[in-house]
C-alpha cells in the first residue's frame, strides 16, 4: 500500500471562527484591511534588488570572461530565476504594486518576460488553481496527484527536469504560440530576442547562454521540488490544511528555492489577496488561533521530499504539465 501525505483528522482542529479569523481562516475585517496593505516603496527596491543581482551576475561573469565565472553565474542563476519568477507571481496576483499598470509592466516586461513566464495567460490559469485546489480545473493536477511515488520515478522526473528535456517541452510550446500568433508568446520572444542582441553586442554570448541554460536545468529542479513541496499527494477540499502543505522555513531554503516569504504557502492560499512580506504575519495568526498545529508543519523541505518519494507500488511515471507554475509558459487559453 501507499502511504498518505493527506494529513489526518487529529491535525486538523475544529477552532475556527475566532475573534481574529472566519471561518475560512481569514482575517477579520480590521486585520485584514491591514494585512493586504502594499509596501509600494519597499517592491521598488525589491524588484530592483532582484533584477541587480540576477542580471548583474550574468553581467559580471561576461566582464570576467572566465570558465569558472560563467560556471559560478550557471549556479547563482538558479536563484536568480526562482526571484524573478515568485515576483512574477507577486505581480500576477496583482500585489506587487497598487498601481495595476504599474504592476503588470513590472510583472511582464520586467520580471516575467526575461525569465520566461507568460504573466497574463498565467495569472489566468493561477487563478483557476486558487478556486479551486485539485479540482477539475486545476491547471497542474497531473503534476501533484499520485504522491507520493516510488524513488525511481522521483528520480526520473528530477533526472528531466536536470537535463532539460521539461524545459524543451515548454520552449515548443512557446515556439508553438508564437507561430500562431499569440501575443505574449512573441513579447517573450522580443525580450529574449533583445537580450541575445545586448550579449552578442558586447560580445559575450556565453552571457545568454548561461542564463538560459540555468533556466532549463537548475531552476526547473528547484521549481519541480518547490511546488510538489506546495501541494503534492493533497486533496481537494474546502480546508486549505487539505490542500497546501506546512513546511518549516529554513534560511538557506529561504534563499535558494523559497525566497519573498513563499514558502508560508498555507497563509497564501487562505488568503491570496495578501503579499509576500505579510504572509509570515498571517501564518502566526494561524498558529496562534490553534488552527494549524505544530504536528501538521514538515520540519525541512529535505523531510518532505523524503516522505514524497517513499511510494511503495509502482506507479505509471506521466509527465504532466510540468512545473509547479506550468502555465507561465501555457497558451492554450486565448490571446
């Protein structure tokens, strides 16, 4: 038999509705008006620090033009991919910026496009992930469904990931899009297209190359590892404990795989109309009101893995849609 990732009735407690929670686990009227506030000032320097570091990394490796530079920035970009993606996200969850067209071009032009995610046709499909988590709808359901799985079909989808076969899969599609004439498709394709023309004009094409390649190897990994951490081996149910998984945030997963406060993923999807530098805000009160207990929290993302790839029947290996955030690069949704 399988083993279950599902928690159990004894780590669900029945506390709610208190005086700072409904019974959906949201915050009250007065704490939540405070706790989707915007910091606006403090996403400027957020989104600039991203693009400083991510671009600048690339940047200083073609300046030193040497194999262990572009090998250090081949590493560094995984990170550098994992923050531009989650402030896409940010951005598609329209919690970036207050302003909203200020939030989309940021989302698109800045921090989306560069690294591939089709902001618009995502935050679509992300939406119907929200609605309802593993329900008919949800856009990566072949991904989460079946776990936990026998080690060796975990390692081969990792072994995909790390090679770059998952990545091929999204680039035909995007290939695919643009030829039929979606929109954003070819935006992706433009930016690209500039960054390419700025790393052959300062005659340092190894610049690109590293930041695609990290993109279709490294941070497919970490991107695999981090949503199956999300959601994997969960059901669907009304009760968000049900849905999203609790894992203790560490500070090196913080900075590699989980940074802008992503890995409280329980509090996000009580409340997606939260962002990031609130949602450790809203875990605590989660906490506090008794509503998630401290048996239901993964003590590492380490343990989690462990338990998700501890399947002991052989299960068919699907490749499903891929990612975590799949649909960043899906247009099967109109233009």
């Amino acid at each position: 038999m399988v083993s279950s990732l599902v928690p159990t009735d004894n780590l669900l407690p029945d506390v709610l509705p208190t005086d700072r929670l409904n019974e959906r686990a949201m915050a009250t009227r007065e704490l939540r008006g405070d706790l989707r506030r915007i910091n606006n000032v403090g996403n400027i320097f957020t989104v600039g620090g991203a693009l400083f570091v991510s671009f600048g990394v690339v940047g200083l490796a073609g300046y030193l033009h040497t194999w262990w530079a572009y090998l250090a920035a081949f590493v560094l970009m995984a990170r550098g991919h994992v923050g531009l993606n989650i402030l896409g996200h940010e951005a598609a969850h329209r919690l970036l910026f207050s302003n909203q067209k200020v939030n989309d071009n940021v989302g698109r032009w800045l921090v989306g496009y560069p690294t591939f995610q089709a902001m618009l046709a995502y935050r679509r499909s992300h939406f119907a992930h929200h609605r309802d988590e593993m329900g008919p709808e949800e856009p990566d359901l072949s991904l989460y469904s079946g776990y936990p799985i026998p080690s060796d079909s975990w390692f081969r989808k990792l072994k995909r990931d790390a090679t770059g076969v998952s990545a091929y899969k999204n680039f035909r599609g995007l290939f695919s899009a643009a030829r039929r004439g979606a929109k954003e498709a070819r935006q992706i394709l433009a930016v690209q297209a500039v960054m390419i023309g700025v790393s052959l004009l300062v005659m340092r094409p190894l610049m690109y190359v590293v930041w695609l390649v990290s993109w279709s190897t490294l941070w497919r990994v970490s991107n695999r590892l981090r949503s199956i951490a999300e959601h994997g081996g969960l059901i669907r149910s009304k009760d968000r404990r049900l849905t999203t998984h609790v894992i203790r945030q560490s500070r090196l997963a913080r900075f590699w795989m989980v940074p802008y406060n992503t890995g409280w993923h329980l509090a996000h999807h009580v409340d997606m109309g939260v962002p990031w530098r609130n949602l450790p805000r809203l875990h605590q009160e989660l906490v506090d009101a008794g509503w998630v207990v401290e048996d239901l929290e993964y003590r590492s993302y380490r343990a989690f893995w462990k338990a998700a790839s501890s399947g002991t029947v052989k299960k068919p290996d699907v490749e499903g849609a891929g990612s975590g955030r799949s649909s960043m690069l899906d247009f099967t949704t109109k233009q």
